[in-house]
C-alpha cells in the first residue's frame, strides 16, 4: 500500500475502529492464501544505494532513512489490512501485515503467532505446548522445537513469528501457563538461546514475548452459552487493566532472566511489550524496561512490538522505545503520529530511533535481500514435524508417581487393559492465539489401539460418561488407565485448580463435550471422582494426565502411578503408548511445583497478590515464587518442582566443591537404559536484615544417558551471577561474602549431596 493509501486507511481506523475503506489500494491482491509480495515476483531490495550488502545492517539503515519522507517513515510505524487478523480459530491469513514501500524496496513484512507452531488457517503441526518442552529439562531439544516453529513460519509465508513465551508461571491459575518454560528462571533462561537460535536459523526473525509481568489474563469469566470463544480478558484482574506492583529484585533476580538470555545469548530480533502496567506505566509506554533495561543494559539491537491493542497513548509509546504497532495500529496511525508531532509531545529524532530499528533488524536479518517466503504448506515438512512433535513429547513426559512398578506395562499376549475417561478420544491442546489447527492427530486410544494390537493385548474403552459403568470395566481388567485433562486457554484464568474447575463457569463443559444432565452429577464433569471409583474398584489404576500446568491431585495416594503426559502435541497418542509400554523410559522432570492444596500456593491465601484489588496485583511474594515459596515457608508439595522418575534407578555420589565448578558422579544402578537430569541448587546467604533468600535456587543441570550401571560425571560451571544478588540500594548486581550452601540431585526435594562454598572472602568450615 502507498503512504496516500496508509493515511486513509489509518485515519478511519482511528476515527471508527473499522478496517474498511473506501480508499484505494495500490497494493496487489493475490489469490487466497498467498502472501501479496510473494505472488508479485522476487524483487525486494532492488538497486538503492541502501541495497549493498557489503555494507553493515547500520549503515544501510541510515542510508535508507535519509532518503524516506516523512511521511513514508510514520507509514512503517503501524501495521496494515486490519482484516489480516481475526480471533477465529479458521484463520486465514498472517497474524499481521506492514506493507512495504516500492519506490524504496522496502518489503512487505508479514507476522504469525506460533509459540507451538503457526497458527494459519490450513493447519499445521501443533508441537507439545511449552511446558511439556521445558519438562524435558534438554536445551538441545529446544533448538529442534525452534527450528519446527521457524520452519512451519517460513513455508507459510512469515518474516517474523511470535515466539517464544518467555513468562514465568508465577500464578497457577493463569490459562496460558502451558506455553511457558515453567517457574524457574535459571531453566527458562537456559532454554530461551537455543529456542531463539531455532527459529532464526531458519531466515524467520524470533519475537520473545511478552515483556513483562505478564501472568494473569483475569479471574470470574463466565462466556455466554455456546459462545466458541473464550472473553478477551477476566473481569477481576484483567490483562487490559491491571497494574503489577513488584519490586526491581524480584523483577531482576526472577522474571528478566529468560528475557535477557534470548536478548545477550539468543540475538532475538525482537520483543512484544505486554498489555499489563508495570509499577504504574503500562509495559509498551515503560521507558524503564524499553529502554534502560532492554537497549540500554542490554544492548538490544532488534525493534520492540506491541502485543495486540497494548498502545494507549502514541507519545507515551514513541518515546519510550516502543517501534511498532502491529495491528490495527490505531494509536500509531499516520493520523495519530503526525498529530502528536505537530503539537511537539514526540520529536522527528524520535520517530527516526523508531523506525531506524525495525529498518536495521530488516537488514541484519536479510529480510531486503531475499525473495519473499510463498505461503505454500507444500514445501513444509510436514511428517518431519509430526515426528519431531512426538519424540519431544516423550521427551517431556514426567512419570510422577510408580509404586510397585506397574509401569512399563508389560506388552504380554492376554493382558486386559482398560482405558477410561473421554480425554484419551480427543486431541487436548490449550486455546488462544497458541492454538494451531493441526493436520493430523493421535489420539491416546488411538496410540494405545496400535501399540496393544502389536502386542496382544486385549483393549477396551469406556468415556467414563458414568462411574459406575467405568468401575465395572475396570474390575474386569488387569490393568486400568484413567486419562484426564484440564481446559486452559488465553483469554480468561482457571476458576481453582481442579481437573474440571471450568464446570459451569467456563467453557470446559463444552470443550469436554458434557451432556447437559450430567454437569450436575458425577457422571461426568467431575474426573476426580471418576478416578476414586475407578481405583476404588481395580488397585492397579494409574492415572495419565494432559494437562497445560499444574492441578490438585486429591487421588494421589489412591493410585499406584501417574504420567504428566501434558499437552503433546500433534503425535501425542503415539508419544503416550511408547512411553507406558516401556519402548520409552520416561525421563522428564517438573518445571513446576504440583501443590498439596490451593491455599499452599505463592498466590493461593493472599487475594492481593491474585487476581489483585482490581486496579492492581502485589507480588509481595518477591523473590520467592514457585518452589521458593513451598520451601521458605516450610509446605509440603504434592509433586516437587524437579521431581520425574524413571524405569531404572539412579546414585548420586562423590561431590566436589571447587571455587567456580561444582561435580558430582551420577550412576544407573538399575537393569535398563535412562537419562537423568542431575540439578544443583546453591542456597545464598542473606546479605543483611530484611534481604529474604530462598532457602535454595537452581543454578545448574545436566542430562546424562546412562547404560545400567554405566556412571557418568555432571559438572556444573559457575559464574559470578550464579552467587549475585540485585542490590536494589547499589543498584548492581552483588556477590555476599559468607558460606553459600551447595545441594545436588534429583529434585528441588531430593538434594543427596550436600556441600558449602565460600564467596567474596566468606570463612566457611
């Protein structure tokens, strides 16, 4: 589209929050579902001086900027074709559009969502949800998970994909929990470079979202009947309104740790600021963490995007850092930017730092100098994909719980399984812009049909629609598995933390295709009770679990085994099979705590810290949030954060504690081949009353592979961050002088070897 085209289309978005227009369009339509650029030819950069790519991404920006209007520099500012974009899962086209400008070459630049794959309306391959990735606690897994991401983002026409989700699961409620790398911001950290690296290996440009403080969508959402999607946000606590109160510790030590990483570590092309306030200003007008923070600090050299209507104020959002709005653009319409510059609240050098950035990231990730990407699904691998979803969903799984080693189950000509609940016949993914139509799935009836039939064994399925009826199948088994999952969706948080908190106040009645006569009763609605009578009636019940975070497990001690299978992904039914039958070992751990009730929670007894006084939200909690929390307030977890066990068994033995290397000797100890994921924790002294440390913090993991009794070493390097504290009073980063407490094993709970190190001329015996 042209600048004359822009302003039109701008100026009746701003002044009727429409995208029609009457105005013409010099930009060519292409045939449905092809990008425009793409169907027009290859030409992109052309001939300019700015074209040479001999030249740094730099000067290339500053030569391309010297020469544009000013007008045609507001035009990049805003996205375009507010009808690129709709809320509804059949999805047509781009997340979002900026036309480029011919007579400069400046492209046209198309945007997708994607934490789990892109989500464009022909489908594609749903990856396991992200926490299912962080659970396998292997970085080399998300270098793989990114490169699918990029992949798919690329073969459908994208220059840049929204991901990864770099938040932290603060609030256990909150509905997009599931696309995050859990509560630990070490492990977020450590998985954040190598998600990055992923998708932009694949000439797609990253976008780590969302920035920051960005944990609840809201509380009391009630959808109308039928409605097929969820409420843009909570009425108590909504994403669009709530102001996060926390302090610069918390926010330093816990939740800009993934966000730096993907930055200093990753080369992230870019950020989307969230919807949220952030101590008073809100994310995308917070010159704080825009500029001080990410460009300042950190040295971010991409450009900073707006999640979707998160701009209020144009000025407010120009000056302090925030480059791009990309739809509907309505506060960075041409109309809006040239009216606030006119009455001098945002200078000319602003608006040129502005659109400098996103020109240089342009340039540096070669956007000018390529062919467009085709929207053409053919060239994407999509067996490739569904593999991959598969081995990284068994990767992710966490065997919680295996008294008397029901699991593996024996694949034994005879045996008589019994498989209830409506959650195996279905594919179970979590909603909102994540959600990706998938091409093809794998049910867990379906998995385990194929892997039973291999075997012999003798499989039957009920819905669990009536206990009573289950119960009866279950007794007439050998062995009984529960499958069960939980709603969760973007849009509006968990009502509690049960299976099917949803009831009556959500949609999960829908999604979980109750009858109407049975919301009411325990025929269905209620999965815990389904379980208790399942286990009731047969002891070797085990329960398999598809769920986005974590739920109460009030059946636990009922039950000889659990599976945390999460959301899996497109292959997921085979991923599950494989892994009850034994042809995988499970070898996943918990990104999170599993608690013991709601009120044990970092937000579960304090309304203020969730869903907040409907203004703002407290993180009084600080610095200790998730496993923190349990510890330091002495609580006992249900399932510890780390926790994941194995069908073989491990030893820890022979710590070593040097300055800034710490060592241990983990060996298989039992009959079958497994990996382990060996975690160190350093408990940190207080450097000075009134300064609360976390009993002990994750500093270091490693994943080793293991032959029964083969024995490998785990090293854990250190640096002074590892040992550093923020010292809000210095503000700086600070090291302590004391003993720092060393602890490594299996979980945050299972710690085996002990040690100390001194630090910063700490005296330690």
């Amino acid at each position: 589209m042209n600048v004359p085209s822009k302003l039109c289309a701008g100026l009746l978005l701003a002044l009727l929050g429409l995208g029609l227009s009457a105005c013409g369009r010099s930009q060519p339509q292409a045939a449905a579902g092809t990008s425009p650029v793409a169907a027009a030819g290859p030409a992109r950069c052309g001939e300019h001086p700015w074209c040479d790519t001999r030249l740094s991404a730099d000067a290339r920006a500053d030569r391309l900027l010297a020469e544009m209007t000013l007008e045609e520099k507001i035009s990049l500012l805003g996205g375009d074709d507010v009808f690129a974009t709709t809320p509804l899962p059949s999805q047509t086209r781009h997340t979002g559009t900026s036309f480029g400008i011919e007579r400069l070459g400046i492209p046209t630049i198309y945007y997708a969502d994607g934490p789990h794959g892109v989500a464009q309306a022909t489908g594609g391959t749903p990856m396991p949800a992200g926490i299912a990735l962080a659970a396998s606690w292997d970085p080399r897994l998300a270098y793989r998970y990114g490169s699918v991401i990029g992949e798919q983002a690329r073969g459908r026409g994208n220059d840049v994909v929204f991901a990864p989700n770099l938040d932290l699961v603060r609030n256990p409620f909150w509905g997009r929990n599931m696309e995050t790398m859990g509560e630990d911001p070490f492990l977020a950290r450590t998985f954040a470079p190598p998600l990055v690296h992923g998708i932009q290996d694949q000439g797609v440009i990253a976008n780590a979202k969302h920035f920051v403080g960005n944990h609840q969508d809201g509380a009391l959402s009630v959808p109308p009947e039928g409605f097929p999607l969820p409420p843009l946000t909570g009425a108590v606590g909504g994403r669009f309104t709530t102001d996060v109160v926390v302090s610069e510790r918390a926010l330093r030590e816990i939740y800009l740790q993934s966000y730096e990483a993907a930055v200093k570590e990753g080369g992230v092309g870019t950020v989307m600021c969230s919807y949220n306030r952030l101590n008073g200003p809100w994310a995308c007008e917070n010159p704080f963490t825009l500029t001080q923070v990410l460009r300042e600090e950190w040295g971010f050299k991409g450009y900073v995007l707006a999640d979707y209507n998160a701009v209020h104020i144009p000025q407010a959002g120009l000056n302090a850092g925030l480059d791009f709005e990309p739809w509907p653009a309505l506060v960075y319409s041409p109309l809006v930017v040239q009216a606030v510059r006119a009455v001098a609240l945002v200078s000319d050098e602003t608006i040129n730092k502005r659109v400098r950035n996103i020109l240089r990231t342009h340039f540096a990730f070669g956007v000018f100098d390529r062919a467009a990407y085709p929207d053409d699904i053919s060239r994407i691998d999509t067996e490739g994909h569904f593999a991959a979803s598969r081995s990284i969903a068994e990767q992710g799984m966490v065997l919680m719980k295996n008294d008397g080693e029901l699991l593996p189950l024996p694949a034994r000509a005879g045996l008589k399984l019994a498989l209830i609940g409506a959650a195996a016949d279905r594919y179970n993914a979590g909603r909102g812009s994540s959600f990706v139509i998938p091409l093809k799935t794998t049910t867990l009836r379906q998995g385990l049909e194929a892997r039973a039939a291999a075997a012999g064994v003798e499989l039957r399925y009920d819905p669990g629609t009536s206990t009573s009826t289950a119960a009866a199948l279950a007794r007439e088994a050998d062995v009984v598995i529960v499958a069960v999952s939980n709603h969760m969706t973007e849009g509006h948080d968990q009502p509690c933390l049960s299976l099917d908190c949803g009831g009556l106040l959500g949609p999960l009645g829908e999604a979980l295709s109750f009858t109407p006569e049975c919301l009411l009763s325990d025929c269905a609605g209620n999965q815990d009770a389904l379980i208790a009578a399942v286990a009731a009636a047969n002891p070797k019940t085990m329960v398999v679990m598809q769920t986005g975070g974590q739920v109460l497990t009030p059946w636990r001690d009922q039950v000889p085994a659990i599976l945390e299978a999460w959301y899996p992904g497109a292959d997921g039914g085979t991923a599950m099979a494989r892994v009850l039958f034994g042809d995988v070992n499970p070898s996943g751990k918990l990104p999170i705590t599993f608690p013991r009730h709601t009120a044990d929670t970092p937000v579960g007894g304090d309304l203020l810290r969730y869903p907040g006084n409907g203004v703002q939200v407290f993180y009084t909690e600080d610095v200790l949030m998730g496993y923190r929390w349990y510890d330091a307030q002495g609580l006992e977890p249900a399932f510890p954060f780390g926790h994941g066990l194995s069908y073989t068994r491990f030893r820890y033995s022979d710590l070593q504690v040097n300055d800034r290397e710490i060592s241990a000797t983990v060996a298989n100890i039992g009959t079958r081949e497994g990996a382990e994921v060996a975690q160190l924790y350093l408990g940190l002294p207080q450097p000075a009353p009134g300064i609360v440390q976390p009993p002990h913090q994750l500093k270091g993991f490693q994943k080793v592979q293991l032959a029964p009794g083969e024995s490998a070493r785990v090293h854990f390097a250190l640096d002074a961050r590892s040992f550093a504290y923020w010292d809000e009073a210095g503000a700086r980063w600070s090291v302590a002088p004391g003993c720092y407490g060393v602890a490594v094993g299996s979980s945050s709970r299972a710690l085996p070897l002990q040690g100390v190190i001194a630090q910063a001329g700490g005296n330690c015996p």
